[in-house]
C-alpha cells in the first residue's frame, strides 16, 4: 500500500485523535533515529543501509552516497494504462519478492542494472531497427481477431542486497512484466481507438517466453552478477478498471541458469465495493460502514473500497472518500467519526487504509496495520 508507505515517512510523525484514539503530537518509535551502516560497491561508490525500519511490512532501502538511487529505467512504468495498475504492479512485485528476499535480512533498491535505452528497445515490436524488440511484428492489420497485439506494456526492475562482512552483496534481482489484458491501439486514417482483448492463456504463454528471452539476455550481460532472477507476470487491468491488475504467475532462475525454473500461477484478484456487492461477509461490512458514513456527512461525492485476495482470502482493503471541504473544524470531526466507523463496521485483521479527499487533493488518511486493532493516522492542514 504506497500511500501507507509514504505517510509514514513524511508524517515523522503526527497523529491525531481525540475520542476517537488517535492522539495529536504522537512521535513514531523510529522516526528520526536513522542510523547508516557504510558499505562499498563495487564500482567505488559508497553505499549505505537505512537501518531504521518505520513498518516491518517493507524493505529498507539501500542509498548510494548518501542519496536514493532511482530506477535507471525511471519512468517506463508509466506506460501502464492508469495509476491503480502502477501502483499494484509496483508493490506487487515487493510482495512477490518477499518469499525469495526475506525483509528481515535483505535491503531494497530500484533497479541499477537494466539501462533506460535498454528496456525501451525491449519493450518495442520486433523489427529491423529494433532486432531485440519481445512484442510480434506488426502484421500492418487493424482489425481486432487479426492484429498482432503488444503483450508487454512494461518492465520493472528491483534489486535486493545483503549485509555482509564485505559490505553490501547483491542477492537477487526481480523483474516484473507488465502484460496487457487489452490491448489499446489507434489508427490514424481510422480517427479512433481500436480495443483487442488477449486471453489469460495467450498472456500467460506470451509472458513465459518472454520471461525466459529476459533472463537468457541479462545472463549475458558482464555488469550483472550472476544472482538470482525472480520473474512475475502482471496483468494490467483495463484503464477504466478502478481496482488495478494483479500478478497471475511467478517463476525464478536459479543462479547460473538461462531460464526460469517452471511456473507457479497465483490466484490473485481484487473486488470493487460496492459494485462486488454484499455477497461476502467484507461486502456486508463495507456497506455497513458506506452508509453509516454517509448519514454522519451529506456532502459525499462517493464512498469507494478496493479488496485484494490471495487464494480467495481478504488481505487488505484500501478505501476512498471524496468530499466537499469547508473547514478545518468539519474535516476533524468528519476523520474522527470515519475512524470510529471503521473500527467498528471493516473486517479484522487486515491492513486497511482510507484516504479522505477534496478538490483540493488528500484531506485526511487513517491506516491500520496488520495485527492492529486501532487505526492511525494524519489530517493535512
């Protein structure tokens, strides 16, 4: 959950409450008590460790030279057709990552290895300018049954290290392939946009052989230490879509191996309520909560809740609020009633977060961690 994850960085922290349990003034354990143990890479440069940890939900990040090092194919995620499936195939790719790299012992760091120049001629159609384009060539058709669709919309990369006595070791690399469900094309002499549909099953082969082409080529490469390479296909949801895609397969190659070493399909979905419905018990609850908020505060522009599910069990829920603001004295008293709804209306057990908008941007955010029972959280002035 990335807003989670950004809030308790910045917050450092603030938290609010009153009857409603959250308290003004209340500091994070860790917060300003980051403590860096220095290290060096290989090439010369320094890196260190954060060893302050504000959630053992997420990997500490590895910082080179005193400053975090962005991807060097930053920016190429943007390709995805809308944020929910950025952030899902982001934090996804995290969440995969975790049963090969422990976040216990292993540090986090966007990818250093894969070139920004490289990736783009990656993601291209195969042709003679660009000979190691993965996607068919384009077979000049428009219509859907006919065209060679673009299967991979993008590519991530993510490294993870290890403290040694030496210093920092890198561990293993993930890599996650961002496939299109449908594929979106426009054909300028037609003036409009053209929609083909791919099948779970063509994806999944289509993502394989790619994985396998990936790893054969990164094998290849001098700069890359021979570690191992964690491979997950992700499946874009379609733009209108407000939940966001979810991985559908995993696989890793051992170090030393060309190919990923066979394939584990994952049984991931989301549900949006109250479009999901009350079929399930966390439907009820939500709109129980939906309603009970709604006759606190009449000015609501919607009340909308996104589940995710791993072998069709709950194991977070992100809400969001959109409202008219007034005034500060209102929003208070809005975050304060909202915070008592949902602890007494949302599934246990869970993480759950519910940001609070306007028009003016994010209002108020209220987050409960794992294994909590009170939530938490920050009102923005």
């Amino acid at each position: 959950m990335k807003k989670r994850w950004l809030l308790l960085l910045l917050m450092g922290s603030t938290f609010l409450a009153a009857a409603c349990g959250i308290s003004p003034g209340e500091e994070a354990d860790q917060g300003n008590a980051a403590q860096n143990e220095e290290t060096n890479s290989a090439d010369g440069e320094q890196q260190d460790i954060v060893e302050s940890q504000v959630n053992d939900e997420y990997y500490r990040p590895v910082i080179t030279e005193g400053a975090y090092q962005p991807s060097q194919s930053r920016g190429i995620t943007l390709r995805l057709n809308s944020n929910v499936n950025l952030e899902s195939f982001e934090t996804g790719l995290m969440r995969l990552s975790q049963k090969y790299f422990p976040i216990e012992d292993h540090f986090f760091q966007e990818g250093q290895f894969l070139p920004s120049g490289t990736v783009t001629h990656w993601l291209q159609r195969e042709s003679e300018n660009y000979p190691e384009g993965l996607n068919p060539e384009d077979n000049g058709k428009v219509e859907e049954d006919e065209r060679n669709p673009i299967y991979l919309q993008t590519l991530l990369e993510q490294d993870y290290y290890v403290q040694t006595d030496e210093g920092l070791e890198l561990a293993g690399i993930s890599i996650g392939l961002g496939m299109n469900k449908i594929d979106y094309y426009r054909k300028e002499q037609f003036g409009s946009t053209f929609e083909s549909e791919i099948s779970r099953k063509e994806l999944l082969e289509q993502g394989q052989r790619m994985a396998d082409e990936i790893v054969s080529r990164m094998r290849s490469m001098e700069e890359i230490p021979d570690v191992p390479i964690v491979v997950g296909i992700f499946e874009q949801s379609p733009s209108d879509d407000l939940a966001g895609g979810v991985y559908i397969a995993e696989s890793s190659a051992p170090s030393g191996a060309d190919s990923v070493n066979g394939w584990t399909q994952l049984n991931h979905r989301k549900a949006v309520f109250p479009l999901a419905g009350t079929e399930s018990n966390e439907g009820n609850s939500f709109a129980n909560f939906k309603s009970e908020v709604e006759s606190f505060f009449p000015n609501l522009s919607g009340v909308v809740g996104i589940a995710s599910y791993v072998d069709d069990q709950l194991i977070d829920m992100s809400i969001n609020i959109t409202t008219q603001f007034y005034g500060e004295g209102e929003m208070i008293a809005f975050t304060q009633f909202v915070n008592d709804a949902a602890e007494t209306y949302l599934p246990m057990n869970i993480p759950i977060e519910i940001t609070i908008d306007s028009i003016d941007g994010v209002e108020a955010f209220l987050f409960r961690e794992t294994g909590s029972n009170e939530f938490r959280g920050h009102i923005f002035n």
